[in-house]
C-alpha cells in the first residue's frame, strides 16, 4: 500500500557556511515556519527564475496540503497569522522574510509565494560559493529546518511492504557513484544564470551533503540516497546526479573509465504495447509508434522531435498533456494530434476501465488492490485510473531494471546510477545478461541498449 509522505521535505541540508548566514534570521521563527520557509528557499534554488526566482504554484498546493487546507481554497492570511502569531515577541516581523502574491480571479487565494529577495540573494550566492569551493567537499552539512548539523548522512528507510524488496534491494547495490568534481563545476559556469544552472546547482547540494570521498585522478564518489515512489521506481534525494541536466551528466562522468549508459529503448511505448495486448487490445497507432522512428510523428505535427517525446509521455501517463499542447505551432498541429490520438485514447481508457475491475481484483480488508509486476499493491480508489496506469507500467518497467542490476555480481559489472528506464554502469552489460532479465520476466518488449549521455 502507498505511504502518506508530507508534501514538504522533513530536513533542507545546507552547507556551514550558509547555515551560519541563514541562522539569525531562522533562530526566532517557530518550527512550523522554519519548516515552511527552508523548503521554499530550496524550492526557489531549485526552480530558479530571474526577478525574485519565483515559485510556482505547485509549491503552493503542497503547503495548503501541509496545513490542511484544500487546493485553490487557501487563503494568504491562513497561513501568514499563524506566523503573525509571534510577532509580538520578536521585533522583526516574518514579512521582512517571506510574503505571498496571489493573481487569482478570487480575492485572497494565494497562488505564488516569494522569498524576500535579499534574504533569497543571499542563500543562492553562499550555496554557489559553497558547493564551488573543493575545500568545502568533505565538510558537514546542517539542516535548516532544525538547525542542527549532521555528522553521517541519512538514508532513506524502504518501506516494509513485501512489494518493496526488489527496489530496497536494487538501491542497496549501489555502493558508489563515481562523478568529476572539475567537470560538473565548468559546466555550472558555462550555464551560469539560466534555469538549468539552479536546478543543477540544487542537484550538486545533494551530492555534496552525502560527504563525497576523493578517489583519485580528479574524481570523487558517493553513495546515492534513494526514496521510494509507490510504483517502485527510485529517486534519488535532493534530485543528485539523477535529476540533474543530461549536460551535467555528461559532466559528471568526464574520465571515469569503462563508463556505461543504457536505456530501455522506447520503453513507455513497448511497455503499454505489450500490456494492452496481454488484454487482448490492439491498436494501429500503438502499432506504428512501436516500429516508426519519433521523427515521423514529430514532423506529422510541426515539432522538434524532443518535443514529441514529452508530448507522447504525457499523453501516456494522463498528465501535463494540456501543457504540452499548448506548445503546437497551430490549431491544424492540435487538430491532427487530436485524430492521430483517437483511437488509442480510447483504448487506453479500456484498459484502465479493466484493471479497476473489481472483479479481477482481491479484497482486503474491504478495499480491492491493483498488484503491479514487483508485487506492490495499490487499493481501488486511493489513486484515479490514470494513476494506476503509471503504477502498472512503471512497475514493469521497474521489475525488469532491477532484475538486470541484480545480475551484476555474476556478469562483472558494476552500477552506479539507476535512472528510472535506463542505468548508468562502468563494465558492458553483456548481451546473455539482458536476455536472461527478458527470460526471468517475461517482458519480451524490452530492449536495453547503449546510448551515449546527450
């Protein structure tokens, strides 16, 4: 079954340096406010912006969520007066902090909030000193939100559910994530500014509070932190070298010998091509995605092929599809999406409609559970039909992932990064590896091949 998790992080790991500057202005607020305002100052690293690194408004759905407040229901001053209430007891009041801005039709409902620019200036300039400083590598990290220092870092608890034991075990295997401290820090400055810069500067920070260790010939490693999502899949906390962009990746494995990528080749589309035909569905445009190259649907529509790729996921997973739309050139684009999508529309939505049959389902304890290929189960009507989609599929996608790290003690070699649909390893995964995760699970549409990081 899933885990409820707060929407806001427990702890924001900071480096000393930004700790000390951060701790007057922390060291008078409550928890509760501390809590709120650690996580939007690393949220604003992460989603940087010019003019005030502006949050959106997903971050503000997560604290009404937090204080228990409905979506698009909460209003400024539910928030700010349970800060407000302390005012009386300290001389500077939290709007020297913090403040929200709302830009909805309904008056009150927040939907944005910012960081004081100056006190958000100052933590983005002392994490980016920090993190581009080699003598700080090594160095304790503290936690804003508590203002305590850590010594060891933490690692994430797995679940116990037996659904679990694959992922545990696969996030257990990697001891080590080798990376070129040099290399991340030149690409941080040739993007310097940007988007990309922030949220790969957020990415460093994680890495960074696992205390790297150096191995020589310029490199470091890590061991990565993972979390769980209910379908199975790891990431990493505090993004790492998971999240961050694929020219940080790039970076990051600069001189690191016999290094590996691998990606499930057109995973989302095999994975629902082999699942809707295991239900005896059967589409020609599912056909057609699975042997066309993306090129031929993306010209189709008048898009970059790397928008089409995000267009199809979205498509496929039920969610951000509205947004992607908005990126077609023309209302002809939409329209022939819109038929070239018909078909498969409504067969996706057979297929939901069917693994929410209760009659295919076990009962327990007075809810029916939806199993996906690691075991995990979810109950009917704790996540929407779209959801229970993701968790099919990413858990096949998953199952196959872990059963080939699995094998890398016996196949001779070694993976240091899991990326959701693809590894990153040093040694070949050879050829008698990868037909045996087939054999051992069945998922004969996948296909794991070698790419380079681009």
């Amino acid at each position: 079954m899933s885990r409820k998790q707060s929407p806001l992080s427990e702890s924001v790991l900071v480096p000393e340096s930004t700790h000390k500057l951060m701790d007057a202005t922390f060291a008078n607020l409550k928890p509760a406010t501390r809590k709120f305002l650690a996580n939007l100052l690393d949220h604003a690293l992460r989603h940087g912006r010019d003019e005030g690194l502006r949050v959106a408004s997903d971050f503000t759905r997560n604290i009404q969520k937090e204080y228990g407040c409905a979506d698009y229901g909460h209003k400024d001053y539910d928030i700010i007066s349970s800060m407000h209430s302390y005012r009386s007891q300290r001389q500077r009041s939290v709007e020297e902090y913090l403040w929200s801005f709302s830009d909805s039709a309904v008056k009150g409902q927040a939907t944005e909030y910012f960081a004081a620019s100056d006190l958000l200036s100052q933590y983005v300039t002392s994490i980016t000193a920090a993190l581009c400083d080699e003598e700080e590598v090594g160095k304790p990290y503290y936690d804003l939100v508590t203002g305590k220092r850590i010594d060891k870092p933490a690692r994430e608890r797995a679940p116990q559910d037996a659904g679990y034991a694959m992922p545990r075990k696969a996030a257990n295997s990697i001891k080590r994530r080798v990376f070129n401290y040099e290399a991340i820090l030149q690409h941080l400055e040739s993007v310097k500014g940007t988007a990309k810069c922030y949220n790969d500067l957020w990415c460093l920070k994680a890495v960074l509070a696992r205390r790297p260790k150096e191995v020589g010939g310029g490199l470091y490693s890590y061991k990565p932190n993972y979390r769980y999502a209910y379908t199975g899949r790891l990431y990493e906390v505090g993004g790492g070298l998971q999240s961050c962009s694929r020219l940080m990746k790039q970076a990051s494995v600069l001189g690191v010998s016999e290094v590996h990528n691998y990606d499930l080749e057109n995973s989302q589309v095999r994975l629902l091509h082999h699942e809707l035909a295991s239900h005896g569905i059967t589409n020609p445009l599912l056909d057609e995605l699975m042997v066309k190259d993306k090129a031929y649907f993306a010209n189709r529509l008048g898009i970059p092929v790397s928008e089409w790729k995000e267009l199809l996921l979205a498509f496929i997973f039920g969610e951000g599809e509205e947004k992607q739309l908005q990126r077609l050139p023309t209302e002809q684009s939409i329209h022939a999406y819109e038929e070239m999508t018909a078909s498969l529309r409504k067969d996706m939505r057979k297929w939901r409609r069917r693994i929410s049959n209760k009659k295919n389902l076990k009962k327990y304890r007075g809810k029916y559970l939806v199993k996906n290929a690691l075991g995990l189960t979810e109950a009917l009507g704790d996540k929407s039909s779209v959801q229970l989609a993701a968790f099919i599929l990413q858990g096949m996608e998953s199952y196959f992932i872990y059963t080939v790290m699995s094998l890398a003690n016996d196949y001779g070699f070694e993976v240091i990064s899991c990326e959701h649909d693809g590894l990153l390893t040093i040694g070949e995964i050879p050829q008698e590896a990868i037909d045996y995760a087939i054999a051992e699970t069945a998922l004969t549409c996948c296909n794991l091949v070698e790419k380079e990081i681009v």
